[in-house]
C-alpha cells in the first residue's frame, strides 16, 4: 500500500490541507487540473479573488467555494493582514518563549509571589527595568498561570 501522496503531507505541514475538497464547486476546481481543492490556499485566494475580480457577491463566492459567509469575511480581514500567509491555517505567533531565559521565569515568578498585587503589565514593565528584557504583559500572564498549575 503506498503512502499518503506527498503533496497532500506538504499541505498538511503548512497548515493548507483541505479537510472538505468535495464543497469546492467551483467551475475552475473541476475543469482544471492547476486548481486542487485539496490546496485550501489556493481554494481561499480563489475565492477572494472571484469576489474582488470578478464581481460575484460575497454569499455566491463563498458558496462557489464550499464556505461560509462569515469565513469569507475572516480570511479577507487575515488576506488583509498577513497576505498569503493569512489563508493558511497555521497558529500566528510564536510557538515558545524565545526571550525568556529559565532565570528571568524564575525571576518573574519570585517577584509575583513577593507582591501579588503586580499585574502582569508592571511585572513585565520591571523585567524590562531591571533585566533588560523585553515581554508582553501576557507573556508574563501565562507565565503565571503555568506556575499556579504547577504548584497546585
């Protein structure tokens, strides 16, 4: 038995791997084999793109392309945002701490407990003040909340 075609493990990594190519109604999916409704990149340009282009309205591009009007509007507001990047379905941001050292967790969570008042926002402001690193108040938030986990 041959394994899973490799183009279809690319789309899967990248996070553009239909999970529903049978929705994809549209005339150029069908008629050509350049257009794969397995690429939900390409299915989601498509559409946008025949609404834009084309003229079709929104409901009718949508359907043409086996989604719904409210994912129509989302992926044109993350087209908008982050180009070509924003039609996959990958997670936006990063995937770990990368400027966190283990010290500056641990530092963060001492002066937690030492002052609980702290928001995550005057935590991370002092981190900046005190250690030269620079963090978002979530970051800081998630910190804690892992830690609290931890502890429990």
């Amino acid at each position: 038995m041959p394994g899973p075609h490799p183009k279809r493990q690319f789309l899967g990594a990248a996070g553009a791997l239909s999970l529903h190519p049978a929705r994809v109604l549209a005339p150029l999916f069908t008629r050509h084999r350049f257009f794969d409704p397995m690429d939900k990149v390409q299915v989601k340009y498509e559409m946008l793109r025949v609404h834009a282009v084309d003229g079709e309205t929104v409901k009718a591009a949508a359907e043409l392309f086996g989604y719904t009007r409210q994912t129509f509007y989302t992926t044109l507001e993350s087209f908008e945002q982050l180009g070509i990047l924003g039609l996959t379905d990958e997670k936006r941001g990063r995937r770990s701490r990368l400027k966190l050292t283990e010290d500056d967790v641990a530092w963060v969570e001492r002066l937690a407990r030492s002052d609980p008042e702290l928001s995550g926002g005057a935590i991370a402001q002092r981190l900046f003040a005190e250690r030269g690193v620079e963090v978002h108040r979530r970051t800081v938030e998630r910190i804690l909340a892992a830690a609290g986990k931890k502890n429990r």
